[in-house]
C-alpha cells in the first residue's frame, strides 16, 4: 500500500493480505474457517450447519453461502429484531437461503447459547446439525489461519515486522499466533472492535490448542490485543474508522468496513503516526472483508463525509 503510506507520511513499508477475496460470497476471514469446518460438518455426517452473530454478521453470511455450496441446511441465530432492514448481510443470508432466527439474545455468550439450543431444537426433530460458534471460533476455525501464515511465508522473503488484524472472536488471530509459531519476530496487533470482553485470555488459549491439533510448536510471541479503537462499541461507527475507511479507499481503492477491517485500520494508522512502528518496518495489515455491512443502511453518510 505504497500510496497510503505516501499520503500518510509513513517511512514503513505497507502490505496487505487480501482475504477480502478469498472468493466465497463475497470473501472475508470466515471463508478460510468454513472451509475446514465444512469439510468438518460433512465428515461427520451432519445436514445442517448453524451458527448465529449479529444481524450483520459476516461470518453467518459465509456459513449460508458455504451451506449452500455444499447442499446443506443453515439455521441463523441473530441478535436483533425481525424488523431489521434486509441490507447488507443479512440480505445475503436470506438470498443464500438460510433460516434466520432473530434472538433475544445480545451478549456474546447469550448468542453462544442460542446456537447451541437452535442446534439441540433441530436434533430433537431429528436433524444432524453441526453447530459452529460465533466467528468460527473453534479449534478446527482457528486451524484455517495457521495455515494462512503458511501461504503468506510462500509469498513474502522473511516474516513482517508486524500485523495488525481486527479480533471478534479473537479466533483469526489466535490462529495467526500458532502459524507463526515458536520464535517467530512478528508481532501480532489484534485489534478489539468490542465484540467480547475476554480477548486477553482466549486469543493465548485458542492459538495454544490450534497449534497442537495442528501439530506445531506452541507459540511464542506476546500477545497483543490493543482496546483503544473500538470507539462506542461493537458495530458503532466512530470518526476514526470512517477517517481510515475513506482514506484507504481514496488511496488504494480497497473497501474496508465499519464494522472490524475499519477500525483494525484506525488502529494501524494510529500507531504508524504516533511512531511506535519504525521507518523500514514491514507491515501486513490482514484484511478479514467485511464490505457487504458498507451497505447497511445506518452508515451511508457518516461514511462518506468528513465531519
Ligand atoms: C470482516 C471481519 N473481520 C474480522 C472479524 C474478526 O475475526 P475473528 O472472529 O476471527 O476474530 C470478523 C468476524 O466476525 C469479520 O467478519
């Protein structure tokens, strides 16, 4: 991203890991994840796959596009109303033909517990349900972003400086953590867009278990999850993730979202300005997509003007 660091005076040098376009409906972190955990669902003789998260949820978008793909059932559980406008994902999830469920649900482990009793109410009408939990954030989710590192160290000479990447789940982050393994010098940035309140705690244990199934060493590095850029809360837009959405648009012409990839951004940029990443540094900004919530009704004019 040579003419964002340009335009933002920056002396690092500037990459980005493209899974906006990992090519599944629309792209995003969660293709990789449903990649396994679809091979998963099948192996094990499951019919349906369900999963739940916000109304705006990327990740259930993937999961309906990916139960789609593969001829199976999908049940949403999904925080929220049925009045919710059907824009952005949650159009999608109903295009794909998913079953959404609106829940009362609106603490991430209430959306937990929803997923899990959607999954026991289709089994005991004797559906074969595999039950995924929010983000994809299971060992076999977090697998998929350990092998991610394997395909970013085929395309870059040495391993970056850094990389920043926004945590919901804190799952793609974990499993960057076990991909790079023991002894690695790249330090990790995830950045907490407000999902849940536990990242410090499950971003070490996930990249733990992710690296034993998938038999690497543990991993070594810190870990570090920045709290500084979530602004209002989960979803809220804030001035700073608007700035960094127009300003990468403007100079790359790359869509980041408002949601995660946005704020993952600010937090990028905020770090590039205030010196803590060095002249000469390499950085990966891992793009996780999430462009489909751009269309979102709510945004529309924050979005484009400055305030
Ligand atoms: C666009 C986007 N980026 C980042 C994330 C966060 O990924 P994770 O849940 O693996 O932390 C999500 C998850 O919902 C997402 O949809």
């Amino acid at each position: 991203m040579d003419r964002l660091a340009a335009t933002i005076g920056s002396p690092a040098r500037l990459l980005v890991k493209r899974d906006d376009l990992t090519g599944l409906a629309l792209g995003g972190n969660k293709a990789r994840k449903l990649e396994l955990l679809g091979a998963e669902a099948l192996a094990r003789g499951c019919d349906t796959l369900v999963t739940g998260g916000g109304a705006q949820s990327n990740h259930a978008r993937i999961t309906a596009a990916a139960a789609s793909r593969l001829g199976l059932g999908c049940h949403l559980a999904l925080a929220g109303r049925e009045e919710h406008r059907r824009d952005g994902n949650l159009l999608l999830d109903e295009l794909f033909g998913a079953t959404v469920h609106f829940t009362a649900a609106r603490e991430y482990d209430e959306i937990e517990r929803s997923i899990d009793a959607l999954a026991e109410e289709l089994r005991a009408a004797g559906g074969r349900p595999f039950a995924i939990p929010v983000g994809g954030a299971s060992v076999t989710g977090v697998v998929a972003y350990a092998l991610a590192v394997d395909e970013l160290r085929a395309q870059i000479d040495d391993d970056p400086d850094w990389i920043f990447v926004a945590d919901g789940s804190g799952g793609t982050h974990a499993g960057l953590l076990a991909g790079l393994g023991a002894g690695s010098r790249t330090r990790v940035v995830g950045v907490d867009v407000g999902t849940r309140p536990d990242l410090d705690g499950v971003v070490p244990r996930l990249a733990s278990e992710a690296a034993a199934a998938s038999g690497r060493a543990a991993p070594s590095a810190t870990v570090i999850v920045d709290h500084d850029h979530f602004g209002a809360g989960y979803g809220a837009l804030s001035d700073e993730c608007a700035h960094a959405i127009r300003t990468v648009a403007r100079t790359e012409g790359i869509l980041l979202d408002p949601v995660y990839s946005g704020k993952a951004m600010a937090a990028l940029l905020d770090r590039l300005q205030d010196g803590r990443i060095r002249a000469g540094e390499r950085v990966v900004f891992w793009h996780t997509g999430g462009a489909p919530a751009l269309f979102a009704n709510r945004y529309e004019v924050s979005l484009t003007q400055e305030p």
